[in-house]
C-alpha cells in the first residue's frame, strides 16, 4: 500500500503531516518512507535518518565525435527538445536543454553519437527511527527533477506502508510522485490559494485516477470555503489541524508533534484507519 | 529595464504575499507570475481577460493500434518507462521524445501536439498581469514559465513599461530554473523553520549559480526567534542582504481571504514592516 502525501500550495504541511503519519503507523505497521520532494527534501530534518547507502541517478548525454560528424543535421531535426544545433562544421549539445531519450543517436547515419551518463541528483536510503528512509536530492542548477523521483520510488518495498512525501505543485515531478499511489493524501490550508491549488491537486489525482483525500492545515486562518469545495466534491475530510503557535513552533524546530503531544498518536492512527477505508 | 523576482525553495513562505504588495506599492510595472503550477497571485488582482491561448508545448506519441505488430521495439528504446507490457502508452510518463516513433518499423506511432496550459494577459487595478496555468500533470513548466515571460516582455515593449514584479515558484528545478534566467535580481522569502532555512540555502546556491544578485526577507519572523536568528547569521556568512523581517500577523491571510494586498487593507503590523522592504528596495535600486 502506498500513501502519497501532496498539495498543489507549497508550505501547506505536506512533510509534517507525512512525517507524524509515519510516526504514529510505525508501531502497529512495517512501513517506510520516501522523501520525494527532491528539489527541497526536508523530512530528514524530522527523522535524522542514517545514510548507509548513496547512488547517482543519471541521465545520458550525448556526446558528437567531429571526426565522424558530417554535419547533416538529422540528430538537430530529430530533438524535440531543440537540445542540438549544427554550427562550425558538427553538432552542440545544449546539455540542459536535453532529456536524455538517445533518439540522436539512433538517427545519426554516420554513428558519430555516443553517450555519456550525467549525474542529475542521488538516492540516499538508510534508517530512520527502525523504519526504512529514502531520499532523492537533485544538484544545484539541474532542471530534471522527475528521473530521480522515479528511481527513488523502485525503492519501494513490498509489504509494507508506504509513505511518500511529495514536492508541491501539479507538474511533472508531482505526478511522478503520485502516479500509481493508492492513496493521494492532499495537504491544503483554508485559505483561498490554498483552496484554488487544491482544486489543482485534486486535479492532478484524478487525471492519473487516484482516488484523494484532504487534510485541513491551520484550520481556522481563513474561511470555510476549502470545506465546502471537498463536500460538493465528495472529497472526504480526514483530519482537521488547528493552527496553534505551539505546533507551529514544534515545526519550526523539526520537531514531530505525535513525540511530544501524545494526543496526535492517536489522531495520527485515526487518519490512517480512515485512510484505509477511503481506498476499500 | 528592472525586473526582480520572488524565490523561496519551500512553499508557502510568503512569496506571493510580498509579490501582491510590491504589485501595490510600485507605481509603473507589470506583474509576472511564474508559479504556472500554482498560480495565486491572481486572485489577490481580480484580474479581467485581456487576451488568452493555449499553449502547445510539447508533444505526446500516440499509438495506431490497427498498424502496431506487437513486436516490442518501442517499448525497448523508451527510456521513461512510458510504454506498458502491453504496449499502451502512458500520457503521463511519456516525455514526447520520439524515439519509439522512429523505432517502430510498422509506422503505427506518431507524435501529436499537446496542449500543456493557458496563457493569459489581464487588467488588474494593479497593472498589467501575464500569467498561466498549466494543464495538470503536464510536464512543460519551465517552458511555460519561459512563455510567460516572452509575454511579459512583449507586453512591457508595447506598454513601454520597464519594470517586472514576478512571482516565482517554489523548489529549485525546471521552472524555477526558467524564471531566474535574465531577471535583474532575485529577492528570497524564508521563513524561522528548519526547513525554511535547509531550502533556503539550496535556492541561494542555484541563484548563485546563474549569477543573479540575491537579497533576503525573513517572513513571520517572531515565529522562531531562535531560527530567525539562525538565518540571520547565515545570511551574514554568505554576504546575503536581509532587506527586512515581517511578524507574523493573521491580518495577512484576512486581507487575503478579501482578495486584497495586506498594503491595500488598514495599516498593520506586516504591512508597515513590507512598505519598510519595499523602500529599502527603492532606495538600492533593486526595483
């Protein structure tokens, strides 16, 4: 079972509310935890996991040989992603422009292509508090987010609960985050980004069919109209979350609440009940 | 020509709240925003339609399953995992590269445009908006980002308006990447959480990374004093100028829930503290 944890709005709660999740299932239920936010991973601030192993996720880049290139232009013609021009007698790869697919390669007559890997970011997995933890952090100035979430997320193991933290927003690392989840669990505020950036969301989980639920963060900020948006929807509304300086100030920290408010264990475990009634 | 844009690494730190203000406050500008995932900074605007399009941005393979002989060679030379056991292509993981249309000796597969979003120009009582939404689950931010900002260009030549407010997305990566390119500078939002500053210091690498001069406001700062001062002296270790703190303050999400800039509601704690930015920004020429 895999519960990914998302939002359209940045900033709403996703990786609290993944991380007090994780918490909470831990004692009843073997899971394990992927940070898939892997432009800005922050669970690890939370969990202090160990990193016992670290790999490079890579893209290919193509690389020309100018002895071998007679500049006909078909590899420039073939990218659908403008990633070569032909100048000064051969081509130039604009390595950032370039996703890596190898179609220059198979489309070069003279066989003047080859390829060479490019790191865009690394997995790091070890424990965390007895669970397994994952983590992808793409590097500074890399555009890719998404090869490193779908590398990331093969790390999944059978058999147990799966808690995937997801990045913001309703692009492509999103859905790479969510598709195939079991759960989308949409993390939003009552306020009217938060509610214009759900509506996003729920978007985003609907066009790869899987079924959301919300989490109200902050409840009380703002108005009611995120409520009434998920009853017109038939969206349930799992857990409700004031907005309380205390918890606020845990959060700060990197403090999980369910470790110093006993009371959220329990809410925690209620909300995953739930959850698992919303995917039966 | 000055453009400054709004960058945070973590959501939800207050970018699209300084971005509205700076939108009140300016006097000529035209207002950008960048966050084509999530765009907001609309609905503080009231914005009415000037002109709007579809936005084509990249293409998706489509399959005709008549002509297909099921002899797998798309399926192997996809290198996104974008074509199923049974050979059925998947919208959502297919990047549009071609390469199973060139590899398919059957000719069965073609690459089709695909509408990624809309994008839109707009009058607001604040000044001209360019902005867009993109479709959900497309994978083309960064160029729509980079679409958007072609219209906000155009825009400023024709309306010979030479100052960009934009609003910037959240993260480091693709559309972040596209909207840093060619702004004359970047200011951060963070905020007092571990996170905020974590975020902060990879958005601070990347801005550097492209050579853009950065400036710093710490964002409901008496949240976390301990972290606030964290974060400022990280800010001092990497000669990164705090343009000013704001307090947290709930009239910020009351002015927004109004559809309003917390500079246009009465006077208040975080909008005294955002005119302060505001005229230190004037002052440093920063916009």
């Amino acid at each position: 079972m895999r519960i990914t944890v998302a939002s359209g709005k940045g900033g709403t709660g996703k990786t609290t509310v993944a991380v007090n999740l994780a918490l909470a299932c831990s004692d009843e239920h073997p899971i394990q935890f992927l940070d898939c936010d892997v432009e800005e991973p922050n669970a690890h601030l939370f969990l202090e996991p160990s990193t016992e192993r670290r790999r490079s996720v890579e893209k290919l880049l193509p690389r020309i040989d100018p002895d071998l290139c007679d500049s006909c232009g078909a590899c420039s013609q073939a990218c659908e992603f403008n990633a070569i021009a032909v100048l000064g007698g051969t081509g130039l790869v604009y390595d950032e422009l370039c996703h890596g697919c190898g179609l220059c390669r198979m489309v070069c007559p003279k066989e003047a292509i080859r390829e060479i890997p490019h790191e865009l970011g690394v997995i790091e997995s070890g424990i965390a508090r007895g669970f397994p933890f994952a983590q992808g952090v793409l590097n500074i100035g890399e555009a890719m987010a998404t090869p490193i979430i779908h590398e990331l997320k093969k790390e999944a193991e059978t058999g147990r609960l799966v808690i995937v933290d997801a990045p913001p927003g309703t692009g492509c690392p999103a859905i790479a985050a969510i598709h195939g989840s079991d759960l989308a669990l949409l993390v939003t505020e009552p306020t009217p980004f938060g509610l214009h950036d759900l509506k996003a969301a729920v978007g985003v989980s609907r066009a790869v069919g899987v079924p959301a639920a919300v989490v109200i963060n902050r409840d009380g900020i703002g108005d009611d109209r995120v409520e009434r948006y998920c009853e017109d929807e038939g969206i349930p509304v799992l857990l409700k979350i004031s907005f309380d300086r205390e918890i606020a100030s845990l959060c700060a920290q990197g403090k999980p609440l369910v470790d110093s408010m006993p009371s959220w264990r329990n809410r925690y475990r209620e909300l995953h009940h739930q959850m698992l009634e919303v995917v039966s | 020509m000055s453009s400054v844009l709004f960058l945070s690494g973590k959501g939800g730190t207050g970018k699209t709240t300084l971005a509205g203000a700076f939108a009140a406050l300016s006097k000529e500008k035209i207002l950008v925003d960048c966050d084509v995932d999530a765009a907001n900074l609309h609905l503080l605007l009231e914005p009415s339609i000037v002109e709007q399009g579809e936005y084509e941005g990249s293409k998706t393979a489509v399959k005709n399953d008549d002509r297909c002989t099921a002899c797998n060679r798309c399926r192997e030379v996809c290198r996104f995992n974008a074509i199923g056991e049974d050979l059925s292509i998947d919208e959502y993981l297919c990047e549009g590269c071609g390469a199973c249309a060139f590899a398919c000796p059957a000719k069965a597969i073609e690459l089709v445009p695909r509408v990624s979003g809309t994008w839109m120009i707009a009058e607001t009582r604040l000044g001209p908006l360019a902005s867009a939404e993109l479709d959900p689950g497309e994978e083309t931010s960064g160029k729509l980002v980079m679409h958007v900002k072609q219209k906000a260009n155009a825009l400023s030549e024709k309306l010979k308006i030479d100052r960009l407010v934009i609003d910037g997305a959240p993260g480091i990566g693709c559309p972040v990447i596209a909207s840093v390119s060619g702004v004359d500078a970047v200011v951060l939002v963070t905020e007092p959480t571990l996170s905020g500053l974590h975020d902060l210091r990879r958005i601070l690498d990347v801005v550097k990374h492209f050579d853009i001069p950065a400036h710093l406001v710490i964002n409901k700062a008496d949240l976390s004093p301990d972290v606030t001062e964290r974060i400022r002296s990280f800010a001092e270790q990497n000669q990164l100028p705090v343009l000013g703190e704001i307090p947290f303050d709930r009239r910020v999400t009351e002015a927004m829930v109004e559809g309003r800039s917390i500079v246009e509601d009465d006077r208040s704690a975080a909008s005294e503290a955002i005119e302060g930015i505001f005229e230190r920004c004037a002052k440093g020429g920063i916009l």
